[in-house]
C-alpha cells in the first residue's frame, strides 16, 4: 500500500513539473518571437484546459463507480441477511431486539419480538453477552437446540456517533442432541442387589414359613424388575440372598423415576417374620466398559453396606448419590466379624514401630474413650503410642487432666507437629469416630502416613479415607468407644479405673445416658468397663453444665421454630455458641419437647458454621444433612460449612428439609 502511494506522488510531481517547463518554455519563445509566442501560449492554455476537463469528468466517473458499488454491496448485504440459511437475531449492546431475520422468525414459530429485551426472553444469552461470551453451547428453544454464536459489531450512530449491536447466529443441532441422548440412553448399568439381614428374617420366622419368606422377597424382586420397570433388564440371582442386573440407562431412568421403590417393597414382607427385611444394591453406570461398570457397582455396594444398608447407591463419573437409609441397622448378634477385626488389628499393630491415635474435629469423649482403649491395647503390645489432638471440646478438658494424672499417660497426649517428628514409615495411624477426610483434625497426618486403620460408627460418606488399611465400622454400634471397648474385651485386657471410665463416659454422651441407640452389646461392654471399676456417679459429676451453659442453652431453646408441625429448628444469630457441644445439648433438649421429632441447630463460630441434627428415629436427620454436605446416622447428624453465612445456612438446611418431606411423600 505505502508503494502505490509512493508512485502516485511521483506521477503528480512529473505531471506538475511538465506544466512549469512548457510556461518557462513558451516564455522563452515568447521573448525571443512575439507571433509565434503568442501561438505557443494560446495551445498551452487549450491544453491545460482540455486536461483539467477530463480530470473533472473522470472524477466524477470514479465518484459514480464508488457510490454504485457501495450501493450494491449494501443491498447484497441487506438480502443476505434477508436470506441468510441460518436464524440470525440483532440486538442493542443493552439486549433490545432491533431485528430478526425469517428464518429466526420461523424458528420462534411467528412470535414478533421487536422491541423487547433478551433479559425477559432469553435470559441465558443475556448472561452471554453480560460475561462477554462468543457461543452458548446447547441453547434450547421452542424445542430445538442451537449452538449460538455471538459477535459484536460497531456501526455509525446518528451525528457520528458510534454504536455496538450484538449479531446471534443460531446453528441447529437438535438431530446432534437427539442422537446424543440416544447413545446416552444406552450406557451400561450394572447393579448388585442382595439382602442385608436373609438368615435373620428367615431365623425369626417358624420353620413351615421360611420358604415360603425366601420365594416372597424372591418374586418381589423379580416382579420390580420384569413387571414394574418393564424395559431391557437382564436379572440373575447368583446366591441365595444376591443378585446381579445389567440394563442400559432409559430402564435406570425408569427406576430412579420410581426412587427405586423396591426398597420399600421388601420391608412389606411379613410371614411371621419378627424382623423386617431390607436391601442394599450398588449401581455403577458407564458408557465405555462394562467390566468398569461391573467395578463401580461393587464400589456403591460396599457404599451402602458400610453405611448400614436398606440404601441403593449409584456411582457415576466419581461421585455417589445415595437412595434409601431409612431405616436403622439392627444389631448384629454374630461377634464373629468383631473378632476377626480385633485380631487382624493386633496383628498389625504388632508390625509397626509406633502407634499414633487421632480423631476427628474438636475432640470428643468418644474420640478420647475410643483413644484411650487404642492406647491401652497398643501398650499391653509394648508400642510406643501417643494420642493427637489439636483442637477439643471443653467437656474433655477435665478427663484430659485425669488422664494426664497417670505417668503412663503424662506424655503421651501430643499435637501434631510434634507427632510428624516421630513418626517413621513403619508407624500406624488410628483415626477413631470419623471416616471422612474433611471431618478429620489433621489431614495432612492422613497424607503422611502408609498404614491407617479406621474405627467408626457412623455411616460412610462420599468423601471416606481410601488409603485405609481397615476401616471397621459398624452403624449399629452406639459408639466408637463401644466397639473399641468390644476388642478389648475378647483381649481379656484388664483396664485402670481411669481408663474405663474415660471410655464408658464416651459411650453415656452418645446414647444420652443409655436411652438412644443401645442395644445388648453396648450393655455387655458397659459391663466389662464397670468390672474395671468405672464409676458412672464419678462421671456425671464430670459432665455437670456450667451455669452459663445452662441458662445459655435455654435461651437458644426459647428462639426455636417449628417447621411441618414436629421439626424444630434453633438458628444462634447471637454468635453466644462458642463450641460445638452446646450446640449439640440443645438439640438433645428439643427432643425432650412434645410432638418434636427432630432437631436442627445451627451455630457459627469464627468462620465454621455448623449444624447438629437430633431424631427420635421417625425422621432421617443423617439423609438431610447429606444433601448439604453433611452426615452420620439416622438418628445423629451433623454438617459443618465453611465461609457460609447464618441465613445462607438457613436456606439451605430448609430447602434440604423441604425436599425430605416430598421425597417421603412420594414413598
């Protein structure tokens, strides 16, 4: 470009300097011959006229071609976007609709848009133009689906000044997207399903009517699948009380539509029958393999049935999602599984060097009677041992300092960075009365060890500690220090006075003085700690309130309220909640209230907002916190959130309430 201007100058300049020779030329002439001067001049002027003319004329030539064109673009342009294959929709920069093309006008079936605004329309290409996106991905409408694509241009306002438009081209993709759910519909499920408690419904039934119980649950089964679903289902029983099915995923939609009501339909058994029949299945759904969806459904069946059981699971794309745990795990009579463990924990504990004990956030009395029997087992082991705490409730303080009275114990309470300095690769990790790693007191102890053993009660959640060597969880027990008290006790392992009633303390607190969630086993264990000489009178007089706690928790009392008639619910705007025990006293108390049959607390303090959730077993509470990232068990629960305001938590804990009575509704 800077050539061709370049060589137009120089053209000029000639042309110029050609004129101003032939003057000073015909001056010369002029000067020498007057005649033939005059005759020169006369023919330089014709000439400079003549090219003047033509310059004028083609000028207006050039005008004319340039004025044409420009028409002709504007009107080819105009009757492209007249014609344009493709819907196209403009905007004012603000979202205002100045014009559509017919095809767009096809597309939203005649419905005349002029003038009004993308925010009342369409508002997801509003947020589009608002974050300064290019294309929206499978934008839906009038039950089509587009990729749209977003460009913005600058035109000339009136008195020059400039203006922006927004230009959307729509793309059909509906065939794309059909095809796509079609391939999507035919993804591999594969599924477990098995009875949780067949020998104990059948072993409670009379003799005549035990067959009859077994082709009962048998047909219900098979009358789900083949009659209710009524889709491709392949269903094979491979053990007495097991199942296995594979189905694509138009038939899991027909079930998850239904919220997998053969739940529900196996506990109607009852043929003589004193114990009711329950369930767990695992499903894994994949669209690549179905070897790895045969993997992914084990996985979701040692989901649901570490977490209780009468649950389904679904693992897909890594994440569960949980159906079902309604009901409460009843108490294995068999000790068989608590020996094995007992054993296999020894044995282990014998393969290491060192013994570290830890549990979950603000340490409790069952993480401490729970750690306290750990240590008691690892020493009659000759281990060297220590108990990691870093953070605990004010109800341990003075059993911490009972403990600490005892030389064998002085020294072993650490903190964690002094326990990441004695550790060594042989050493075992023990973490008591939490499995998830988000609910642990130090995650970076769970990354720096190799070998771990869990112990809990509670039932496992999505986010539980893999890498474990053990996890030992039993959602029947009534306390962690129950089951460690269990090991114990097949030990044959004779206890201090201290240390007995540190774990019988722990096992009070958790079933409220013996009144919840109790069962033989918690009193066979609570009888071996009393022959070890725990005094429950001492420990009561331990777990007395302050009166400032006292008054405190009646006033949180004052403020509750009542949703659905029996869920009560306490919100501490005051901030007056300084720990989490409090909390949980006044969830306990709300129980106490006629009519209440569930509670809910929330508290924050600092920036961790928690919430403690109490039943008396006819509502779920463990099944509603985990729908806002929390869990436990049916009758206890709790959730902790992080940097999440009172009323966000408010909205949150209603919504996950309100969506517990539909889902009950609809069952």
């Amino acid at each position: 470009m800077k050539d061709k201007k370049v060589h137009f100058k120089f053209d000029f300049s000639v042309s110029q300097a050609g004129f101003v020779l032939s003057f000073i030329f015909n001056l010369v002439i002029l000067y020498y011959n007057l005649q033939i001067g005059i005759i020169c001049f006369s023919l330089f002027i014709l000439l400079a006229a003549y090219n003047i003319r033509i310059n004028i004329k083609k000028n207006r030539q050039l005008l004319e071609f340039i004025e044409t064109l420009t028409l002709n673009i504007d009107t080819a342009s105009k009757d492209t976007l007249l014609k344009f294959p493709l819907p196209i929709l403009i905007t004012e920069y603000n979202g205002d609709i100045i014009w559509y093309n017919q095809k767009f006008l096809e597309t939203s079936k005649n419905k005349r848009l002029i003038g009004k605004n993308l925010k009342d329309e369409f508002p997801e290409l509003y947020r589009a133009i608002l974050e300064n996106k290019t294309k929206v991905e499978k934008f839906e409408y009038q039950s089509s689906f587009f990729n749209v694509f977003i460009t913005l241009v600058e035109v000339e306002g009136s008195k020059n000044e400039k203006r922006y438009l927004n230009l959307f081209y729509f793309i059909d993709i509906t065939e794309h997207v059909k095809l796509q759910k079609t391939f999507e519909l035919q993804n591999v499920v594969f599924g477990y399903l098995m009875i949780d408690n067949y020998d104990d419904v059948l072993n409670s039934a009379p003799e005549v009517s035990k067959s009859n119980i077994a082709s009962e649950i048998e047909r219900r089964v098979m009358d789900w699948f083949y009659n209710q679903i009524r889709s491709d289902v392949f269903l094979m029983k491979y053990e007495r009380d097991k199942y296995l099915f594979i189905c694509n995923t138009e038939a899991f939609y027909k079930m998850q539509e239904r919220r997998f009501s053969i739940l529900d339909q196996i506990k109607e058994v009852n043929l003589y029958n004193r114990i009711i029949p329950t369930i767990s299945c695992g499903i894994g759904i994949r669209d690549d393999s179905i070897f790895q969806a045969q993997k992914d459904a084990k996985t979701a069946l040692d989901m649901a049935l570490s977490r209780g059981g009468d649950q389904l699971v679904i693992f897909h794309n890594g994440k569960f999602e949980f159906y079902g745990g309604k009901t409460k795990e009843h108490e294995k009579r068999s000790k068989v599984r608590s020996r094995v463990m007992a054993q296999t924990i020894k044995e282990i504990i014998k393969h290491s060097d060192k013994v570290f004990i830890m549990g979950h956030q603000y340490f409790d009395l069952d993480c401490l009677g729970a750690s306290v029997g750990l240590a008691k087992l690892c020493l009659n082991l000759n281990k060297e041992t220590y108990i990691v705490i870093n953070s605990f409730n004010p109800t341990i303080k003075d059993f911490v300092e009972m403990l600490k009275s005892d030389s064998q114990y002085e020294n072993m309470i650490i903190d964690e960075q002094k326990a990441l300095k004695l550790k060594t690769k042989n050493s075992l990790l023990f973490v008591v009365d939490t499995q998830r790693i988000s609910y642990v007191d130090m995650p970076n102890m769970i990354l720096s060890f190799e070998k771990i053993i869990v112990i809990d009660h509670h039932r496992r959640a999505a986010d539980w500690i893999e890498q474990a060597l053990i996890c030992y969880s039993e959602t029947y027990a009534s306390s962690v220090s129950e089951l460690v008290a269990e090991l114990l006790s097949y030990e044959g392992i004779k206890l201090k006075k201290v240390e007995a009633e540190i774990m019988l303390a722990g096992i009070m607190i958790d079933t409220r003085g013996f009144t919840k969630n109790v069962g033989v086993r918690t009193f066979e264990v609570a009888t071996y700690l009393r022959e070890n000489e725990a005094m429950p009178e001492n420990i009561k007089e331990y777990l007395k309130e302050d009166l400032e706690d006292y008054i405190l928790k009646h006033q949180l009392i004052s403020n509750a309220q009542v949703l659905y008639g029996n869920i009560a619910v306490v919100i501490d705007y005051s901030q007056a909640c300084k720990n989490n025990v409090i909390i949980a006293k006044v969830a306990d108390e709300l129980l106490n209230i006629k009519g209440i049959d569930a509670s809910f607390v929330v508290c924050k303090i600092e920036n961790t907002l928690l919430i403690s959730g109490r039943s008396n077993g006819k509502i779920n509470v463990q099944l509603i916190l985990e729908k806002i990232g929390g869990g436990g068990h049916l009758e206890t629960a709790g959730c902790k959130l992080e940097n999440v305001s009172l009323d966000d938590a408010k909205n949150m804990l209603f919504k996950a309430i309100d969506e517990y009575i539909v889902e009950n509704q609809k069952t």
